[in-house]
C-alpha cells in the first residue's frame, strides 16, 4: 500500500505484466463519508525500458483524453511495451463524476493543484499523491487536455518554455513528433501548479496538448490524439514502433507554430449580451476584421456591437456558448510563428 495524505493505492506499480487497480481518496462530507471515491490507475510492464505516464481526466469535463487512456490499457500488453506504461485517464475523478472542470469537494483546479500538499484538501492531495508516486516513476508524461465544456480549442499541442534551452528543443522534438496540426508556444511559468511544471521539476520529458472541447467527444480530436500518443511513444521506446503501426498510427503530419502567450489577444465581451460568431475556428483572421456581433439581452433598443479582432493570426480557442457576460472570451487568437521565430523563443 502506498499513500499520500488521504490518497492510497494497493496496486503493485512495479509489478510486471498488465495490471489494474484504483487510487482512493477518502474525504469526509455530507456525500462520501464512510466511502472512497475511486479512479482507476493500470500498469502495463513488459521490461526494464523506458516508463511513461499518460493521463487524462485533469479536467472533468474533458473527455477525448479519458478515452485514448482507456484504450491504451485495453489495447496493449506487456508483449507490446519493452518497459512499462502507467496510465489514470480520471485524474480528477470527482470532477469527473460531477462533469465539471473543478472538484465539487474543494472547487480544486486539478492543473494549478501541483505538485501538491498534504492537509491542504483533496485535490492538492490527489496532485501530491501523484507527483510522488507516479511522475517519480516515469521518464515521459503525456496530459491530454481539451477545451471542456465553456470552450473549442484548434487541435494543438503545448510549447511551453522553460527557461532551458535544451529542455525547450526536447519539448519541440516531442510536439513535432506527436503531429498535431498545430504547436501554440506558451511562456514560462504561464499556468502555475500545472501537471507540466511538476514533470519538469522531476526531470521528465512532459507533452500535453488540447484536443476538441465543448464538452462533447470530437471524432477527428479523438483520431488525432490516439495516432499522436502512439506516435510519441513509440518515438521514446515505451512501446514497440510495430506496435503503434498496428493500433493505427501514421506518419506525423508537419505542425504549424502559433503565439499563445505576449503575442496573442483575446476577444472579449463588456456587456450580458447573446453573441453571434463571425468566424470559425481555425480561421485566419485580420487585424481589425469583424470576429462576433453582440445583442443585449434585455433592451432592443441598444444597438448591436461588432466585435474586431486586435491582432492578425489564427482563430485558436472559441467558446461555446452564446450567452455572455462581461469578462467572459469570445475567441483567442493568435499570430503564427515561422520556424526561425520558434527557435530564437525557445533559445
């Protein structure tokens, strides 16, 4: 049995061969005393190779990681991974179960909880447990995110610097490798307490990408993460590059590069209003361009108000629903980046 704070685990981690079991967190309210509430954790070990770590589930209404994690345990055996594989697609389960981005038990942000706490509640002692325990064990950790339920994200993975230049070329190679149509290069330090920041902290190579959102489970999200995931592991050695062909992996696709930090704008609402989009996803737009109208809710007699885009670049996160309040972005966007620009950014 292994523990952090109020989280254990009686799987053998170590054990070869392909195993199943649960981290339990216990936590004392109107609705789970006297209970656990469970989130499946496997291992599949078939060597002494390399060993990495795929999640899903961070957020709990993000949905296209908690099945590529699943079918990763349903699809592989120890024959196929020279070393070992430790996979939780529900990392967050309460949040999971409640289908919300945060814990309904402490409003916890699973990715801004790391690396974790002990008497601090149960989502820091969720994120301790598996800093401790399972980013310790691993040499590569994949996090598979999308946009939940407020918002859509362009199918991306994350350059997020670092600081250290040879850490910045090794999380290019892995973005490259996963083939994902596009790379947003983000600033260091720019989620604080996130699963990435605790995996560099631990030495390991660390990818996490978006895939579809809007709270529902996109096909062509969903295709493009499972051949990306097998991709990268089969680049790392983690399973056999056979393998990865066979459960359908293809050659990576080259990715393109945009802004999502200094360079990059949000559109934003000032007023309650039902918001009529202009452009799509994906989209290439012009500075100034008209991106959304905006409809007070309440009174005809306002005029509706256009919305321009501030900056020239590429539609990368819209949000879903209509009804909006001040604060609330319409769309993210961002400028692309060539090749050079990524480079001199990464150091």
């Amino acid at each position: 049995m292994i523990r952090y704070d109020t989280v254990t685990c009686a799987l053998d981690l170590d054990a070869a061969g392909k195993s199943a079991g649960w981290v339990e967190l216990t936590h004392s309210d109107n609705d789970w005393d006297n209970s656990a509430i469970r989130s499946p954790l496997g291992v599949i070990r078939g060597g002494d190779g390399p060993v990495a770590l795929v999640t899903g589930g961070n957020h709990g209404d993000e949905y296209e990681g908690q099945i590529i994690v699943r079918r990763l345990f349903e699809m592989l055996e120890p024959a196929d991974v020279p070393g070992a594989l430790i996979l939780m697609p529900a990392l967050n389960m309460p949040a999971v179960l409640a289908a919300r981005r945060v814990s309904p038990l402490d409003s916890g942000n699973m990715n801004r909880s790391f690396p974790g706490a002990e008497g601090a509640g149960p989502t820091r002692a969720l994120a301790g447990f598996v800093t401790t325990h399972l980013i310790a064990r691993a040499g590569l950790v994949i996090d598979l995110h999308s946009g939940g339920t407020n918002s859509d994200f362009i199918d991306c993975g994350y350059l997020t610097l670092t600081g250290d230049a040879g850490m910045n070329r090794r999380n290019r190679a892995l973005a490259e490798t996963f083939g994902l149509p596009w790379t947003v290069v983000t600033p260091p330090g720019n989620t604080g307490g996130d699963l990435d920041s605790a995996a560099h902290a631990a030495g390991c190579a660390m990818f996490s990408c978006e895939l579809g959102g809007a709270g529902q489970v996109s096909r062509v999200s969903l295709d493009a993460g499972w051949q990306g995931v097998l991709r990268l592991l089969a680049s790392e050695a983690v399973i056999a590059a056979d393998t990865a062909r066979r459960l359908g992996a293809d050659g990576a696709g080259k990715t393109r590069f945009a802004d999502l930090g200094a360079g990059s704008r949000h559109v934003t609402a000032m007023r309650h209003a039902l918001a009529e989009p202009l452009v799509a996803l994906g989209q290439d737009v012009a500075m100034g361009q008209p991106v959304a109208i905006l409809r007070d809710l309440h009174d005809l007699d306002l005029p509706a108000q256009e919305l321009t885009a501030p900056v020239a670049g590429v539609v990368l996160v819209a949000r879903c629903r209509p009804l909006v309040r001040p604060g609330d972005h319409l769309f993210t966007i961002g400028p692309e980046l060539d090749a050079k620009t990524v480079a001199e950014m990464a150091g």
